[in-house]
C-alpha cells in the first residue's frame, strides 16, 4: 500500500477558492474520478475528483478552507504500484445561472454514448437507431394529445461533475429537526423508488411528502386508480358486446359504492405496502410541504409547525399538477379534474371531455363504459398526437362509433355556469371555420395536460435553476446546476411517465452512492394508452422519422390474420415495426389492440439489445398468442412469412 497526497490541480486563474462541499471522510473507499471536495468562486463550481481509486487516509482540509492550484485536499492510499503523480483534471461548472463549462446541467450539447448494459454484448449502433441518452418517443400524460416529445432531461450532454461519494454529514445543521445524507422531497413513483435505493445503498434517508399517503398522483391519483376503474369498463364493455359471440348479459348494474370500493381498495393495498416499505428500510418519513431555505437546508410545514431537514445530497421529485386553462368556474363542482373524476361521485349524463391525450381518452373510455354520453373535443387534428395516425385510427373508429361526438381542431372558447349545467362554447383551432354550437354538459373534465411543480419548492433558495415552465434542467445523471442537488420525475420533463420517474430515481440514488459509471442509458420510454383497444408505441415514430428526414422500412402486420385476436372477437388491432434501413434493426413499434400495452416490451426489449428483424422472427412465439403479432410483423420484413402471401419482391 502506498500513500499519494491528493492536491487541487491546475484551474486556471482561481485563487484562495473556499471549499463549500466535503464528500469525503477518512476510511472512504472512493472510485478514480469520485468528486471529493467542491469549490465555489463566484465565477465557477469547480469539483475536484479522485486521481486514483484508494481508501481516503486522511483529510487536510475542512468546510470553509480557502486552497489554490497544489494544496493538498487529503491523503490515499492505493494499491502499491498505483501511485501516480498526476494530479486529476478538475470538474468545472458555471456558477449557477450562467451556461455551463462542461457541458452543465440541462444545457446544449447532445446525447453521449454510454456504455452497453451489463450483460450485454456490444452492438454497433446503427445511425437509425437513438442513441443511448436520448430517449426515443414517448408520448407523455402531460401533454394535450400527446403532443410534447422529451424534454430537457436526458441526453443533454455528459454530466459536468462525476458521481460524489456517499455523505459524510458535512452539511449537518446544529439546529435542524432531523439530517439526511440524502434528503428527497415528494413520494410519488419517482421519490419513494429514490428513497428506497439510496436506503439500500446504506444512505441516512429522509423522505418528505405532503400528504399522508406514499405514493404521488400516480398511486393515489392516476395510474393505478385509472388501471382499476379502465378494468371495470372492460368488463362492462365485453359484456355489452358478447352478442357476436352467442352471449348475452343484461345490463350491468352498477353499484357505483361497490366500484369506489374495489378502487379505493387497490390504492389502499399498494400505497400501505409503500409505507411498510419505508419502515423496513428505516426511511423516515416527514408529512408536510418542502420548500428549500438553503442549498443544504429545507423548511417543512407540518402538522405540528414548522421542522427542517439538513441533507447532504437531496432528490427533488415534486411532481406535476393538472394544468389549467383560465377563465374558466374552477369553484363549480360539475368541472372536473383527473382527481375528481377517479373520485367517481357520479355518473353523469352528458359529459365532455376537454383534450383527447391518454388521460382524457382513458377517462372518456370509463364514464362511456358506466353509460355516459362522453363528447371529446381537442385541439389538435388527432388523438394522441404522439402517436402515428394508423395506430390510433382503430381507436378511433371504435369510439366514434360509441361516443356521443369526437370534435377535432376545435376548442372551448368559454365554459359557463348554468343551473342546468355547464355550457361549452366552441371555436375552431384556426379561429375561422365553422365550429359548433354552444352545447350544455351535466359535467366538464378538463384534461389538457400537467405543468411541473418545480415554481413551488422555492429552488432559488438552494441555487437551483429552474426554466420558465417549471421543470429543472438536469444532466444525464439526473444532476441540477447544483452538484448535491439532483431531481428526478415530472419535475424534470416530459415525458411525464411513471416508469420514466422510477428509471431516473435508482439513477439519481446509485449517483449519489458513487456509482460513477451510471448514467441515463436507455434508448426509448414506452407510451401505452390504457384505452380499449390500448395503443401502445416506442423508439421512432413514422412521423418523426419524416420529419427528421430518417431512413427507415417497415412492417405492419394486421390482427385480422391473428387466429387469437379472431378468437377473441377483436380483430382490428395492428402491429408496426420500424427497422433501420439496410441493417433491419429495430428502431419503432407502434401496436394498436387489445394488451398493446403488454406486447410492446417485447419491442422494447429488441429495441435496447439492438435486434434486428431476423432476430424477433427465429424467435419462437407460443401459438395462438397475440404476441405473435411482433413475430409475424418481423417475418413480413424478413420475407419469411407463411401465414399471409409473402410481399410483393422491391
Ligand atoms: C389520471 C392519470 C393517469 C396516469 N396514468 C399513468 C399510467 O398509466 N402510466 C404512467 O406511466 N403514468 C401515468 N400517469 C403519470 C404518472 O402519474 C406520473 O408520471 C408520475 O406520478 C410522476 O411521478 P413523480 O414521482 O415524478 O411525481 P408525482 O407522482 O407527482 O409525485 C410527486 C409527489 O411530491 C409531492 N410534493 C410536491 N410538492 C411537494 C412539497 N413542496 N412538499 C412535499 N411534497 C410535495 C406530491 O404531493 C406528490 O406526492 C398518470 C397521471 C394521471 C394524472
């Protein structure tokens, strides 16, 4: 074993810079590049990472220390043999608020090349495909008719600072209630995913969440409640529709206390499993709303008055709210919101549903199930606008033929409160053609997207920057402007998924843990539409690949020739694959009908390992399956098909 010295090198012009962040303590065991302490002139944060990797012998310096170019930081000791002289090439990042040398958080620069999955065998990239750390597609909840694609979170550009080692309680507040080597703010999906891992990575964790259920809209409020009640609409709907197959029902009877009942049931099971969770892994929960005082300090208002939780590292993931247009009688209980509408108070009789994205089409599919007459009304030319047209054409087929009216290119100019109910007034989208008459609904749900919570957490205190939407810029390691300051979820862009929230928390926590090698490595984020038929897509979408002028074949395979989708009496579904042109790798999938949201990981899967379409056609899927539909679909583009006459030769 030998001992080196650990010395600030060479950054530039800088002189008698205060160290403002120690990451190191002696006995650490830190990994070459490990960020160990951080300087701040008013020009620039500079970190100064680990020349080598070793075991931390002793620190030189403490918290306030002023050290130039050569001051010694620490000791090491390394593997004898190991020693070097070179001193490490410091981090360097704009101070915060100016752009970032190095590619600072949330700025500019393109998505890096990460390095393959574990596991898995190096696969040329094909120039078709996204690279890892930019993600593909995905169609969020946040945006009306899907629109948005992603956003400022990923794929900005390598991280400006490597991965920190874990606290060391240098930021510990003498007066403060409780102390975190990692403080996240927000328990939903992305938050609580983010407490857990840094707890079972041997982090002190505090978890501060304003209500007293664990688990963010998406638990309480939005996927799973959702998912229960989308359950009891198909049950209704096959039902309804078991006529073509020699079945009939009565009409249902709906026990609308039994159906809030089965609900509010599964939200119970899966957010009281979370509050277990925490309890096991002795995370300490606070209940009341966050707001930073400083860039090591948060304020809580709880229950019983004011507490606050000095960290070390803290996640943010705040979440997003349902977003609002203005001027319209938010004080009348007839308008509704997401919430309010999983609530289920009523069924009513005519309800119009503002925004045809995936909240408000999967809502529309509920309330139409329990015997509303639902209207849509969107803005945009099409539904799910994320999505390519000839996906989203079976669904719309369908529910034009159940729904009461599907408005497209057309908004609600006024909403009024009447006593017989709340009278909608409609323009076109271009404000010139026809549009049609005023009509008058017993409920309205509004349903045009969600707007992140980062304006309300007072980030300007801790230095945190965030963009004039709400969300916080961060780098491919889930890093803000502020080096112990990360953020993770809605908060940070769209697409505003809960699977995309829980990838960026285990991210954000093995960072904080020293993981140094993470970073966001996954090439697309699935979008399903929980609508029946579901309508599910990722990677490249047709219409982004002619937009952006790429290259590319396809192969679309119709369920009217899937024996189970004929079994089961639903054959309008249809399966896409979009393969680089040349290499045949796959690069999209689009997949419309009953379970696309199940058979998309498949394509997902092909997408990440780099398969091509002779990959996914000698794979064998079991027979009569709808997986089968991504078989037939690669086979089409491999020539091999037997069960349709093979394509015409090019
Ligand atoms: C109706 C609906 C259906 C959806 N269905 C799906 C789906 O099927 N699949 C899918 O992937 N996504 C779905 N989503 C989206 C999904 O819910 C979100 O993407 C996901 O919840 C985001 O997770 P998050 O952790 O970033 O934030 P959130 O779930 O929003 O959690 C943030 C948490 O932070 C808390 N918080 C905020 N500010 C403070 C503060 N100052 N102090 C303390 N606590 C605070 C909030 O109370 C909340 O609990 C749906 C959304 C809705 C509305």
């Amino acid at each position: 074993m030998a001992t080196v010295d650990i010395v600030v090198p060479d950054i530039g012009e800088f002189k008698n810079i205060p160290i403002i962040e120690i990451s190191i303590k002696p006995g650490d065991v830190v990994a070459k590049d490990a960020s160990l302490v951080t300087l701040e002139s008013d020009k620039a944060t500079v970190e100064v990472p680990s020349p080598q990797a070793g075991t931390i012998k002793e620190l030189k310096v403490k918290m306030g220390d002023r050290v130039s170019k050569g001051s010694i930081i620490a000791t090491l000791d390394v593997a004898e043999g190991a020693a070097t002289a070179a001193p490490a090439k410091p981090q360097g990042k704009q101070a915060q608020g100016s752009a970032g040398a190095g590619g600072s958080a949330g700025e500019g620069a393109e998505g890096v090349d990460a390095p393959p999955a574990k596991g898995v065998p190096p696969v040329t990239p094909d120039p078709n495909l996204p690279a890892r750390g930019q993600p593909a597609g995905g169609g969020s909840r946040g945006d009306q008719g899907g629109g948005a694609q992603s956003n400022g979170a990923h794929g900005k550009g390598p991280s400006a600072a490597p991965a920190v080692a874990p606290g060391t309680g240098a930021a510990k507040h003498p007066d403060a209630t409780y102390h975190a080597d990692v403080l996240v703010l927000g328990a939903g999906p992305g938050g609580y995913t983010a407490a857990f891992r840094a707890a079972d990575l041997g982090q002190k964790v505090v978890l501060v969440e304003r209500y007293a259920r664990l688990g963010g809209v998406c638990l309480n409020v939005g996927c799973i409640p959702s998912k229960a009640l989308l359950h009891a609409a198909k049950v209704i709907t096959d039902a309804e529709e078991g006529s073509h197959l020699g079945l009939s029902f009565g009409k249902p009877k709906i026990d609308l206390d039994g159906l809030r009942k089965f609900k509010d049931g599964v939200v119970n099971k899966l957010t009281g499993g979370l509050a277990g969770l925490a309890k096991a892994r002795k995370v300490t929960t606070v209940e009341g709303r966050g707001q930073f005082a400083s860039p090591h300090l948060l304020a809580v208002e709880t229950k019983d008055g004011m507490k606050t939780v000095s960290f070390d590292h803290c996640i943010i993931a705040a979440g997003s709210q349902a977003a609002r247009i203005t001027g319209f009688p938010y004080d009348d209980k007839r308008l509704l919101d997401s919430t309010s509408a999983l609530a289920l108070a009523e069924i009513p009789k005519r309800m119009l549903i503002i925004g045809g994205g995936i909240i408000g089409l999967e809502m529309a599919t509920v309330y139409d199930a329990l015997g509303a007459k639902v209207t849509v009304v969107e803005f945009l030319d099409r539904l799910i606008a994320a999505a390519d047209p000839d996906i989203v054409r079976p669904l719309q087929r369908r529910i034009e033929g159940r729904y009461e009216k599907i408005l497209l290119k057309t908004k609600v100019a006024k909403l009024e409160a009447l006593p017989e109910g709340l009278r909608a007034t409609f323009e076109s989208a271009d404000g010139k053609s026809p549009a049609p008459a005023p009509e008058i609904y017993d409920r309205v749900l509004l349903a045009v997207g969600r707007r992140p919570n980062g304006k309300n957490i007072a980030a300007d205190k801790a230095g945190v920057n965030v963009n004039e939407r709400g969300f916080i810029p961060v780098d491919n390691q889930m890093r803000t402007n502020v080096p112990h300051i990360f953020a993770i979820g809605d908060i940070v862009g769209e697409p505003m998924l809960a699977h995309k929230a829980t990838h960026e928390a285990k991210l954000a926590a093995e960072v904080i843990a020293g993981m140094s090698h993470h970073a966001w490595e996954a090439r697309t984020i699935p979008s399903v539409a929980y609508t029946d038929p579901e309508v599910a897509w990722m990677g490249l979408t047709e219409t982004e690949a002619k937009a952006k002028g790429i290259e590319y074949e396809k192969a679309v395979f119709n369920w009217g020739a899937s024996g189970r989708a004929l079994g089961m009496g639903r054959e309008e579904g249809l399966t896409k694959l979009l393969f680089a042109k040349g290499s045949k790798q796959v690069v999209g999938a689009g997949i419309v009908g009953i379970n696309a949201g199940e058979l998309i990981a498949e394509t997902v899967l092909a997408l990440e390992m780099g398969a091509d379409a002779e990959d996914l056609s000698l794979t064998i899927h079991a027979h009569p399956t709808l997986s089968e539909t991504v078989f037939f679909s690669a086979e089409i583009a491999d020539g091999t098909i037997t069960d349709l006459l093979p394509p015409k030769a090019k």
